[in-house]
C-alpha cells in the first residue's frame, strides 16, 4: 500500500475515531442482544460492507441506526467502518430519514467530512431486514449493504 495512502486512511481515520473499538464492539453487542427477532423497524444494529465504485476499495462495516433525540424527523447513523488493518470508527451521521408504515426508512443526507476533505453524501431504504444506500464524496462513490446481525455469542473486533 503506498505511502500517501496510508496517510491519507490515517488522517480520515483518526478524526472520526471518537472512542474505542471496545466501547463500539459493547455497544454494538448490547443492541444485538436487545433486538427484537424478528425486527419490528429499521432502527437497531446492522453489518455488512462498503465498496468503493472508483478504485474497488471495500471493508467491514457496522451500524447502529436510532431516532435522533435533539432533531424530530432526523435518524443518527453510529458507524465503524474498516479497511484492510485499520478500523475507521464511532463516527455518527445524523441525517433526515423518513419512516414509512413497513417500517422501512428513506434517508438522504450529507455531512461535512473532517480535515477538509470535503462533503460525503448518503442516500439509501433500509427496511425491517436490509440496508442498502449508495454514498458520494469528492474523491469516491460507493456502496453499503447490510443486514441485521446474528445473535450475538462473542464479537470480537
């Protein structure tokens, strides 16, 4: 892996990371454990991966989706998100998401990136058991597929 992209990962990776890999991986299982089975809305965790449309890029990725309790209308999207040995984490996107009677959620949102690396925009439905959106920044567009977590046993991260 060259150099300037490593960097590059780094400076992404370090702003974002707001707490720990332990403290996402507890939380992560405790939403596991508390959800309903079969779901009964959108809201809860998610797994899945992320693939870039550019360069092909791809890694794990994790979420835990809730209504936003400051912003009526708007969901906050909890992600951690990896690639190859680094793990970009516990960042959220608070985005406008529109629940429809299914249960299933519309969103589409941007949020400004840190260090000036310009806007990142989401647009996606995740209904009871999928979560599909697509995202779009200055340097890279790609997709998100995710589904619900099994019971959870052990996540090990």
């Amino acid at each position: 892996m060259p150099f300037r992209l490593i960097l590059f990962a780094a400076a992404v990776a370090l702003p974002l990371s707001s707490c720990g890999t332990g403290a996402y991986s507890r939380a992560f299982s405790a939403a596991s454990a508390a959800m309903a089975r079969p779901p009964v809305s959108a809201e809860g965790p998610w797994q899945g991966s992320w693939k870039s449309a550019v360069n092909g890029h791809h890694g794990p990725l994790w979420c835990m989706v809730q209504r936003s309790p400051d912003r009526p209308g708007y969901y906050d999207f909890r992600y951690r998100a990896g690639w190859g040995i680094l793990q970009f984490g516990d960042y959220t996107h608070t985005v406008p998401a529109h629940l429809a009677g299914d249960g299933s959620l519309k969103l589409s949102g941007a949020m400004v990136l840190p260090v000036g690396l310009g806007t990142y925009r989401v647009d996606g439905r995740l209904t009871r058991e999928t979560f599909s959106a697509t995202y779009q920044s200055a340097r890279d567009r790609g997709t998100m597929e995710l589904r619900r977590p099994p019971v959870p046993t052990h996540t090990s991260w």
